[in-house]
C-alpha cells in the first residue's frame, strides 16, 4: 500500500505538474514555430532527470522524424501515414536538434509547430504539430500530443503546449527500425543507430500500406544531393524531390530513358524559370 502510494505520489510529480513548481524557458519563437525548455524551478537532488544537454545534427533528426508514421484513431484499423508532413519536417528537425543542445539535466523540451492554411483565399485555418522529447539511457524519447491538429478559432486562443500525460486526438504511432513504443503515442529511438544516416519518406498505398524510399534531402550526415551545375543557382528542395521520384521511376522500369530525359531537363528548366 505505501509503495502504491509512493508511486502514485512520484507519477502525479512527474506527469501532471502536481510536484515542485515548473518553469518554462522560450529558446525558439519565430515563423509558427516555438521551443519551450521545462523544468522544476528547484530541482531536487540525486541523478538527473535527462542526458542533457544534447547534440544531434538536424539532417539526423530529420531523418528519424521522417520514419515516424502513425495510424489514426485507436491503431487498429486507421490508415497509415506520417507523423510529420515533409513540409513541416525540416523545421520541427531544427527545432528539435537546438532545444536538445540548449537543455539542461533537469528540462524536457516542448516543440510546436503551427502552420496556416488558406482556403477560397479568404478564410485561415491554423493546425498545430507537437511534441515532447528528451534524452534518457542514451535513447531518444519522443511523446507526439498534436499531429496537425486544427486549433480552436477565436481571438486570444491561446496554443497549448504538448504533454505526456494528456491524450488530445486520437491515433498510435508505428515505430520503424531502431525506434520502440513506450505508449500509444511515445518512443523510445535508438536514435545513433546507422539507419538514421540517410534520409527516407514515406509513400502510402491505396490499400493503406507504407513504402519507404530514399528522397533527396540535404545532410550533414552525408547523404546525397544533387549535384548541381558551376554557375548555377541551388535547385530548390521541391525540384530535388521531384528528380529523386523521377530516378526512381526510371529504375522501376516506369519510364523510358527518352522520357526520363524529356521529363528531367522540363523540371530542371521549371526550377530555372521559377521566381
């Protein structure tokens, strides 16, 4: 009976705030995108909380964001998609890769990302994507609250910040490779592990099913890039997408080497054109 108690007492700390008060210190808020570092205004003593701070590349990041998928409503039978849209991945990673390097022993780092949508170019719909992370045992956890969640509309609405203990929308996460599932909507990724090195994304069949592929995307973990040509301006990331479905297209056979020429040097020709 006491131990239960103690434990209830130790979970009630930890997870709903209940414990020593929490300070919260902003490190990123600009462009949609906030980084906040929490933890208790005294900590108590013994062994940290966290191996912060940490470092990790934000190429490394986010290539584990981007193997990240999950199924919407209770896992079951929901479709398969990822957890973090490509558009969306480069920011969080970034965003994620600093608040781990400015994190103390004793703070988790929050990460929420809000992006507009505009619709018949009138109306704004704001959608949020969030989540908790931290160091422990020399893994990564990840704790996903919101995964482009519509935010309630209204003047002085304020965003909420990710929790560990708050289920807000309905879905399960599906760990990839070195990653494991430590709650419905929590891993916990062996994230120095090889297959991090390159990036990958995902495609969704009709049936419901991911394939994996290796996309374009620059990394200072060594992965490839486009090479480009002296004197020209940098393609864009969308046109690098672009050829790397291209390449993969010609190696499945899908196209012929006449109309993967025609077809790279008109995507080649819209990234020169574009403004």
């Amino acid at each position: 009976m006491l131990l239960a108690a103690a434990a209830g007492s130790a979970l009630c700390g930890v997870l709903l705030g209940c414990g020593p008060r929490l300070v919260r210190e902003t490190v990123v808020d600009e462009g949609g995108l906030r980084v906040i570092l929490r933890g208790p205004a005294e900590p108590a003593g013994g062994a940290p909380a966290y191996e912060h701070p940490m470092v990790i590349s934000s190429a490394r990041a986010a290539h584990i964001l981007s193997r990240i998928d999950l199924r919407e409503g209770d896992g079951s039978e929901g479709s398969r998609k990822p957890a973090v849209e490509i558009d969306s991945l480069y920011p969080l990673a970034d965003a994620l890769a600093q608040g781990l390097e400015k994190a103390t022993p004793h703070q988790e780092v929050a990460v929420m990302l809000t992006r507009r949508e505009r619709r018949f170019g009138i109306f704004t719909h704001d959608y949020l994507t969030s989540f908790v992370a931290y160091r422990r045992a020399d893994q990564l956890h990840i704790h996903f609250s919101h995964v482009d969640w519509e935010l309630p509309r209204g003047s002085g609405a304020k965003t909420p910040e990710p929790r560990v203990d708050r289920e807000v929308m309905k879905f399960r996460l599906v760990p990839g490779a070195a990653m494991a599932l430590t709650g419905a909507q929590s891993l916990a990724i062996n994230w120095r592990d090889p297959i991090f090195d390159a990036p990958t994304a995902v495609q969704i069949s009709p049936v419901g099913r991911a394939r994996r592929r290796t996309i374009l995307m620059e990394s200072d973990d060594g992965a490839r890039a486009e090479p480009s040509v002296p004197g020209t301006t940098p393609l864009s990331p969308r046109t690098l997408r672009r050829l790397a479905d291209l390449e993969e297209a010609r190696q499945r056979g899908e196209v012929s080497e006449a109309e993967y020429q025609a077809r790279r040097a008109q995507i080649l020709a819209e990234d020169a054109g574009a403004p």
